[in-house]
C-alpha cells in the first residue's frame, strides 16, 4: 500500500495508506456507522462529494459484487477505515472492496484514527478535506481545497439525475432465487423525479405494486399534472439526493405546483426537505449528524433506518404536518404526514413492507 496524504479545512494534516484508486479528491467528510453494505453506500447518489469516515473498526471481509449497486456507478468520494482486509468472506462476494474501489475510481484509506475524525466532525461538523496519492505537500493541499468549490455549492441533482425517461423492472432481492424481483403488472402508475434516486428505493415502489417511470429533475410540473389529470398516472415520488436542498430553487417551485395539485406524493431524503421548502418551511443545516443507522420511532415499532443528511425542517411544520416518525434519542421528526393532503415524506427511505409505502399505494389513483 503507498501512502496517502489529508488536509481538512481546519488545517489538520495527516498521512495514512491507500487501498483504493490512486489520485488526488476533494469532497466533504462525514462519518457513518454502517457495519457492511459499503459498495451500496459508496453507490448511493445520497453520498455523492462525501469521503466516508466509517467507525466499525474492521472493514473489507463483505467484499463486492455485481449486483449489490445502488446506481449506475460510484459517487462518494472515498471511504476511510480503520483496519482493510483484503480477504473477503460473503459468499455473494466476487472481488475484494480494494478492486471494486479502484475500479470505480474511489479513494480508499485505511491505517487511520477513524475514532479521531470521528469526534473532529461530532465536535465542529462536516467539513471540506482533499486527500492524494501524489501530493504530499501541506501546503499545496491546502491551496487545492481552498480553491474549490463547497459542498453546500453544488448542484449534485443536475449531475446525478437521469437523463432518459425508463421504466424500473425489478423489485426487491429474492433470497430464494438470487436475483431480484421481476415487475409485475399494474394499473397503479407513479411518477418517480430522480433528485439522485437510488435502486433500492424503485424496488420497494415495484413490491408495493406499482408501475415506476423514472423521469429527469428537470421535467415540468406542468406536464406531470397534465398526465394526473388524464389518468396516465396516479401519482409522484421524490426521490432521495445529495447536496444542499435551499439551493434548489427552480425545483420548489415545481413542487410547489405539485403540492397546489393535490396529487398523491411521497418523498424522502432531499425529496423530503424540497416538500418542506415548497411548503414554505425553513430547512436548516445542523452542525453535526451521525450518517449511516438511525434508530426511529413510529406509533408502534421502533426500526433502524439509514439517514443521510446534515438538515432538519424547522417545528413549524406541525402545524402543516403529522409527525409519524421520530429518533429515539433525541425526539427530532424524521417521517410527516400532511394534513388533508395525500402527502407523505421522510427523512429516510423506508423498508421493505414500510406503512409508508401501502399508506402511499393505497392513495395512488
């Protein structure tokens, strides 16, 4: 393994070693406490322009495969770990996490204090930091960083979002038969926005019986109220995204025709806070937020839901919304339900067999 050298925006300097592509990045670090699923994570176009700081202490033994993909490719920027075992044991595995990384161009970092940056970013938030292979240099890591652009500047959705109109064809992974779900037939059509959707999310639409058409971000509200209105479609999902929802201005304001048209919408991720914002609704940035396994409370159950975001809808929303959902340890909204609208939106994307999703399908038209 070469060496790797990091710079964060408070002018730390470190050195560790490199198991992934060799290059120079630039993104903002966040830590997440995902024990395995990593190749889903890194291809989650949630996590685009994030080097992933991941707590467990052992990372590696789950490898990679073909199939376990969230998009089309990779979009974090690098993940970083205590310890990396190159030997992988899943028997779904079919190369090491090292490949699959450099493959896909990522940055992989390893021999670090995961449980150091991990109270630098609990203590003064997610921050910018460059990493590199070939420059070793404090000083002139520190001029790339602060010639680049920030993370709440990016208009990720632009970059990630699908260019062609499709159809999602597979539902959830079959264990029994190895491969996921075929689509089946249905007269319930929605419309999916891709803000960054990821796979797993389509699928669980697809089981919950619906037919899924994926459109581009930039598609007109104009023209999905058009086909609501002449029973083509049902209704409308947002989907999950990366990046800094107040800067998404054109797009509230096509969510905002949405919401005047009273069409059955669900939202989550960065949909969740466009519905919010269409709302009229502050979305603040917070200063610290633990990415990866949250556990949520709903009116009966407790779950574990990922969560990826560094904001929250401000508590006026109560008096728009039903809170559904919240976290166990602090009591903060993570789930809403609109008052007399068929609206639904979470900070999370639910599960397999969520209410959520037979709340949404039930008022699908």
């Amino acid at each position: 393994m070469q060496k790797v050298y990091i710079y964060l925006e408070n002018g730390i300097f470190l050195e560790a070693k490199s198991f992934g592509a060799d290059t120079t990045a630039i993104g903002k670090l966040v830590y997440n406490n995902a024990t395995f699923g990593h190749q889903e994570i890194v291809t989650d176009p949630s996590n685009a322009g994030l080097f992933i700081n991941f707590t467990p202490v052992e990372v590696g033994n789950v490898g990679a495969n073909s199939v376990d993909f969230e998009s089309s490719k990779s979009h974090a920027i690098g993940i970083l770990v205590r310890t990396y075992h190159d030997e992988y044991s899943s028997y779904r595995a079919e190369q090491s996490l090292s490949n699959f990384l450099k493959e896909q161009g990522v940055m992989g970092i390893c021999d670090i204090d995961t449980r150091f940056l991990t109270t630098i970013v609990r203590e003064e938030g997610s921050m910018m930091m460059i990493a590199s292979t070939s420059i070793s240099n404090k000083d002139e890591l520190s001029k790339k960083l602060s010639e680049a652009k920030k993370y709440d500047e990016i208009d990720f959705v632009s970059q990630n979002s699908t260019k062609d109109i499709y159809i999602h064809k597979s539902g959830a992974w079959n264990p029994d038969l190895q491969e996921y779900n075929k689509a089946s037939m249905s007269d319930k059509k929605v419309l999916v926005v891709d803000l960054g959707a990821k796979k797993s999310f389509l699928n669980e639409l697809v089981e919950a019986g619906l037919e899924v058409e994926v459109v581009p971000y930039s598609i007109k509200a104009d023209d999905i109220i058009a086909r609501f209105k002449s029973n083509e479609i049902g209704g409308v999902a947002l989907s999950s995204g990366a990046g800094n929802p107040n800067i998404l201005t054109s797009i509230v304001s096509e969510v905002k025709k949405l919401l005047d048209a009273n069409i059955p919408l669900i939202a989550v991720g960065l949909g969740h806070y466009l519905v919010a914002l269409a709302n009229g609704v502050k979305v603040e940035k917070i200063k610290s937020i633990k990415y990866g396994s949250h556990p949520v409370k709903g009116e009966k159950t407790v779950e574990i839901y990922g969560i990826n975001s560094d904001y929250k809808i401000d508590d006026s929303i109560k008096n728009l919304a039903d809170v559904t959902y919240t976290k166990v340890f602090d009591n903060s909204l993570v789930a809403l339900k609109y008052k007399n609208k068929d609206i639904l939106s979470s900070e999370f994307t639910p599960v397999s067999n969520s209410p959520i999703y037979k709340e949404f399908a039930n008022s699908v038209k």
